[in-house]
C-alpha cells in the first residue's frame, strides 16, 4: 500500500496490490473527476467540513444579530441578576441582569470584525514588505528585514497597549497596534516562500523578456505565494481575536457597554468568584470554539496533511 | 552592429577578497544577420560572456571593457533603459525550457505576457499572434498547445515555444544558451532546424553557445573557440576545422566523438578532464 514503486502497467492490468497512485486512479473513474464539493471534501476532511459549518453560524450570527437575539444586549433589570440559565434565558443572566444569549449574539459582530482588521492589514503589510524585500534583494531586503528585527522585538500586547495609550481606546486603535505586531511574523513567512519563487529560472527568464519588477511580483511571485499568505491569515485570525480579547480583558479595546466576548469574559470574572459562571465560561467557549475552527480550516487549507489521506 | 571589447569579469572571494578572473579582456564582434558559435569546454566562460550580455552577471562582479550593441552601451544601462533593451532588442533561448515558462500560467499567458507586457503590444493583438507564432515555430495544433501548461508539453515542444516567444519581439539579436542540451537526440535536431531557418529569415544575429563542435559549425558562420576565459581563435568553422591556429583548438578537434564506424577513438584535449 505504502510502497513507492512506479508501475508501468495501465490500471486496469495491475495485478496483485495497488500503488497508491493506482488507487487515486481507479477511484477517480469510479466516482468522476475531483471536482466542487468532492474536492472540497477531500481537501478539508469532514471534520474540516464540520468547522467550516461552525464558521458559517458565527458569521451568520454576526450578520443577523438583530433577529437572532431573544432580549436587547444593553438592557436589562437588576431584579433578573445573575439568572441561572433557563428556557427563558439560555444562558441564564449577567451582573447587570443582562440576557447572556443575547449578548453573545450581539458580540460576535464587534468580535469577528476586529480581528478581520487586524488580520486584512497584517497580510496587506506584511506582502508588500515581503515581496519588496525579496524583488530588489541586497541592501534592501537587509533594511527591510532589520526593520522587522525591531518590531519583532516589541511584544504584541505591548505595542497595542502603547498605541491605546497615545490613541486612546478603542477596537480601531488596539486592531492597527496588533496588525503591526502581526506584520513581521507574516512577512517572514511570506519572504521566505517569495524568495524560493523569486529565485526559480522561468523569473529571470521573465526579467530577460523585458518584463517590468512590478508585473513579475505582481502577477508571477504573488500568486505563488497566496496560500502561505491565506494559511497565515487564517492562524492569525485566532490569535488575533484571543489578543484582541485579552486588550478587551484589560479594558482597553472594546469598551463597556458594547458585547464582546473577551469584554464578557473579563466583566464575569468577578462573579466567577461567587459562583455564577455563565458569562465567562459561555463567552470563552464562544472563543475557544471559533478560534479552534478557524485554526483547523487554515491547517487543512495549508495543506498540511495529504488530500488522499483526509478520507 | 554588437562590438565587444576588451570584456573582463571577475569575481571576488567574499572571504579572503581574492579576484579570479573568469572573463580574459575577450573582443569580438558580430555582423547584422551573422550567427557566432561560442564553442569550448564547461567553465571556459561560453555562458558568462552571454550573461554580462544580458546584464545578469552573478552578484558582485566586476565587469569591464565595452559592450556596445548598435551605438548603445549595454553594460551601462540600467532600469527602465536595460528593460527596454531586454524587451526590444535581445532574446535569450535557455538550456532547459521547462525553467523558462511558470509552471502554473499556460503557454498562452507566456507569449502573450512577453508581447503585451514587455513590448506595449495590446492585449487582444497579443493574443491573435500568438497563434501565428506558434505555427511558424511548426506547431500546428496550435490551440491545444496554447491552452497547455508547461508540463504536459514535451521538452522540444516547448523550446519550440520558447523561440515563438524570442520571435515575437523582433530582436537584434538572438542569444542561444545550449538551446539543444536538454533536449533528446531526435527532437534537438528538430529545434535547431527551426531556430536556423528562424533565424535566416529574419536575418538575426545570434550568438550561439553549446561544446558541440558539430552543431556550431552547422548553425555558425564563425566560430570563437574559449579557453579559460579567453577566446584563442576566431574563423569561419572551415578555417577551425582545418587550419586551426593552435593547439588547443586541434586537440579540442581531436576530443570530438565521431560517428564514422572506422572512425578513431576520442582523445581528451589537452588540460581537459575525460569525462568532460
């Protein structure tokens, strides 16, 4: 099954075991050419499959938060505190006799927008850094990478703590911080794949056509480059939303009243020691379940694990 | 119309500082329509003497002397004049075409880019001639290979596409980098027919690097053999032949496999290891 002999025999002759090329063949013949959702299916796996369908409702949740949300997520009554949960309240109530459902509904769209800033300048900055370097080589390709030397050097947090600080707080303000922070660890993949590319013949054989830097970037070394950037996207995209939580966490990216989950977690601490867990622990499972499923899908995007051995 | 004078090149050890020569102050120059074969053993400076052509000279060399191609410098360019240059005025045909096209791109999206992208040529006019371009290089079901990415076409088919593109820029002057080399017995002869008779009928210069003495002298209407960096001799592939005027040039003569059945065994030239 494993092994890799080449056999020159057409399929159909094969006698005694099947290669593992005969096998994606005679499959192929059986079930048609991979396409659509075959392809998708094979590529993601169905536990992809399954992750991708947890992203969906997060997204859809987000876009119709209106209609999904039982209760107003900014009203509630100091008589209906801390509710246990219950067919009327879900997830039962927080501090301010708040419905937690609603909130979570609501919250999804401050926390899903966050990091999609965070993650769309990252990966803009980070290419075009990236992709520069690697383009003109020599001096500033080693400028560009000391640069880069030196954000590596501020943490995350930090940097984004230092921006709310002179900026003030806000999603906007701890987004572009973190986006920064983020720019050099993209970059460094991107360049290192960009540089493999750039370094391939049909390149130079393209530069000896007369083909300007910008085209050659743009259209050839791009392209080639997309999936690390997409893979790198999507892991961000966690990371993003757990720092952008933990700003939120320190009070300062989303500000009360508005819904975020990292807010939620951080508003139901105090209450965690009282024993009503429902705000921290619904709205941490909210994140651990989104960031996990993301992290799956880019994983699987990235192609990390074989499409044949997904099914 | 290319005069070549005097071109050195040498490269630093990046440790010690210590220049080698790999260019020996050559000087040649090539007529419009005329085909110089640059023949001689690996490492003897064919190849370098193409690239400081193109301006691709490995980082941190120091080239010297004159290139002049029709009154321009070639070795001062630099920018948007050298891609000028590159676009309109040379052409390279590499070793191994399969290094020359994006594997991901099909064949269509490389004629096309080289015209519309490199020369100004609008798009859809791009696209029309690159159909014709590939039946003067003698593919006939030209949509099929149009539509084809690099790897589902054979080597020679795709050096065939290779010099469709160089064709379709007009050049000055046509560079041929071992154009044969990676390519079988039975198919190279095909690509060579191609690019001669390509060649006449534009009246191209070309300067033509292989180590088959053979096919320069078929291909060639003059011969430079090098050595170490330098060219010993230049002659019309007769004069290399029968008169050659040194002896290393007679005992690269002698190292050529012959395929007479009575003919004698190849004797390695002087300096030059057998397996070479």
């Amino acid at each position: 099954m494993t092994s890799r002999q080449i056999t020159t025999e057409p399929p159909a002759n094969t006698v005694g075991q099947d290669t593992v090329a005969v096998q994606a063949i005679r499959r192929q013949r059986l079930d048609g050419p991979v396409t659509g959702w075959r392809r998708l299916r094979l590529r993601l796996g169905t536990l992809g499959l399954v992750c991708v369908g947890i992203l969906a409702v997060v997204v859809l949740t987000a876009v119709f938060a209106p209609y999904i949300a039982p209760y107003d997520p900014y009203v509630g009554s100091i008589v209906d505190r801390h509710l246990p949960p219950s067919l009327e309240h879900w997830f039962g109530t927080d501090q301010s006799g708040r419905d937690i459902f609603s909130r979570i509904v609501w919250g999804a769209r401050t926390s899903l927008i966050g990091p999609t800033v965070v993650v769309l300048v990252a990966a803009v900055s980070a290419s075009l850094l990236a992709l520069t370097a690697v383009w003109f080589g020599g001096r500033v390709d080693a400028f560009i990478g000391r640069v880069l030397d030196v954000l590596f050097a501020f943490p995350n947090m930090l940097l984004a703590i230092l921006a709310v600080a002179i900026f003030g707080p806000s999603l906007l303000t701890a987004s572009i911080a973190l986006a920064i922070g983020f720019t050099p660890y993209s970059a460094r993949v991107i360049r290192s794949v960009a540089l493999r590319e750039r370094n391939l013949p049909y390149v130079s054989s393209a530069q000896l056509q007369g083909i300007s830097g910008l085209v050659i970037t743009g259209r050839h070394i791009l392209p080639n480059v997309r999936t690390q950037i997409f893979t790198g996207m999507t892991i961000n995209f966690g990371y993003a939303m757990i720092d952008l939580a933990a700003l939120s966490f320190l009070g300062l990216g989303v500000q009360p009243p508005t819904p975020d989950w990292g807010l939620m977690v951080s508003n139901g601490q105090a209450s965690l020691l009282q024993g009503y867990w429902e705000q921290s622990v619904f709205a941490g499972l909210a994140i651990v379940i989104t960031v996990a499923a993301l992290g799956y899908v880019g994983e699987q995007l990235g192609g990390r694990r074989a499409a044949g051995r997904t099914r | 119309m290319l005069n070549v004078e005097h071109l050195t090149l040498a490269v630093a050890d990046p440790d010690t500082g210590e220049e080698t020569e790999i260019l020996r102050g050559n000087s040649f120059s090539l007529r419009q329509g005329e085909a110089l074969g640059l023949v001689g053993e690996s490492g003897s400076g064919k190849s370098m003497t193409l690239k400081c052509l193109l301006g691709i000279e490995p980082g941190g060399a120091r080239v010297g002397g004159s290139i002049e191609l029709d009154g321009t410098d070639l070795l001062a360019a630099r920018g948007e004049q050298l891609r000028r240059i590159r676009a309109n005025d040379l052409a390279l045909i590499a070793q191994n075409p399969h290094g020359a096209l994006n594997p991901v791109l099909r064949v269509e999206r490389f004629l096309v880019e080289g015209m519309a992208d490199a020369r100004g040529i609008p798009k859809a006019a791009a696209k029309a001639r690159a159909a014709d371009l590939l039946r003067q290089v003698g593919i006939t079901d030209t949509e099929r290979v149009l539509g084809s990415y690099p790897h589902q076409l054979s080597g020679g088919m795709l050096q065939r596409v290779v010099i469709a593109g160089a064709m379709s820029g007009e050049p000055k002057l046509l560079l041929a980098d071992e154009p044969t080399t990676a390519l079988d017995v039975t198919t190279q002869a095909e690509v060579v027919a191609i690019l001669d008779e390509k060649r006449r009928q534009h009246g191209l210069s070309m300067i033509f690097v292989t180590h088959d003495l053979d096919l320069a002298a078929a291909v060639c209407d003059r011969l430079a053999v090098m050595k170490d960096g330098a060219i010993l001799e230049i002659g019309t592939p007769d004069d290399i032949r029968d008169r050659p005027k040194t002896e290393y040039t007679r005992a690269l003569m002698a190292a050529r496999p012959l395929l007479h059945p009575a003919g004698r065994a190849p004797v390695p030239a002087n300096g030059t290891e057998a397996h070479e």
